[in-house]
C-alpha cells in the first residue's frame, strides 16, 4: 500500500504505536518529541522503516511541503489534562516540535485529501 506523506503521518498518529510523535491540541496539531522521533521512526530501516528519509531536516521538508507550519508550544495550551502532562513529561525529554495544517485534524479525516503538495 502506496501511502501519500500525510496518510501515513495519519496513520501513525492514530495506530498508537509511537512515543514520539501524537495529536495535540485536541488533534489540531502533530506534536514531535524531536529526538525520541530520530531515534523511534526516522531509525527504522527494512520493513519497519515509515518514511523514505532518515534525517529530520527532510521529514521537516516533506511536512512544509505539504503545508504544515510549525507553531509555537505557548500558542495554545492543551485542553486536556493528560495530553497536558504528556507534553510536559515529553518536553523534559528534549524539544517539541509543533506542526499545525488546517486540513489535517483529528476530528475531519474527510480533509485529510486537501493535504496536497505545494
């Protein structure tokens, strides 16, 4: 199965399989734990590897590509407590990356098609 970039990035926030990276911001936003996130996707080589790069920059790359910002972790706090805590916990561990793309929400998958290249 041929995935595009931002149905795999879906895919592997809803499966749960991955400390280092989850919905934030009520699933309005892609919250990565940067060096967790080198370690447990980007690391991955053979069948476990998810995207074609091993370097951050390029995955970086590829979410602007496909419209993400990246925004700041002050801009909203989480409305939930345990994502609130989750993201403290994780941000003691290095930094959070936040990336936010009007057409990737939790809540609207529907929207997930508009999430076209550049």
């Amino acid at each position: 199965l041929n995935l595009y970039f931002p149905q795999k990035l879906w895919k592997m926030l809803e499966s749960g399989m991955f400390q280092s990276i989850w919905w934030s911001d009520g699933g309005k936003c892609v919250a990565i734990n940067e060096e967790l996130f080198k370690e447990e996707v980007l690391g991955k080589r053979g069948p476990w590897q998810v995207f074609a790069t091993q370097n951050m920059k390029s995955f970086v790359r590829q979410l602007n590509i496909y419209g993400f910002t990246k925004i700041h972790p002050d801009w909203k706090r989480s409305a939930s407590l345990p994502e609130f805590l989750a993201e403290e916990a994780a941000s003691a561990h290095g930094q959070i990356l936040y990336y936010y793309n009007p057409s990737f929400n939790r809540e609207l998958p529907h929207l997930l098609e508009k999430c076209k290249r550049r």
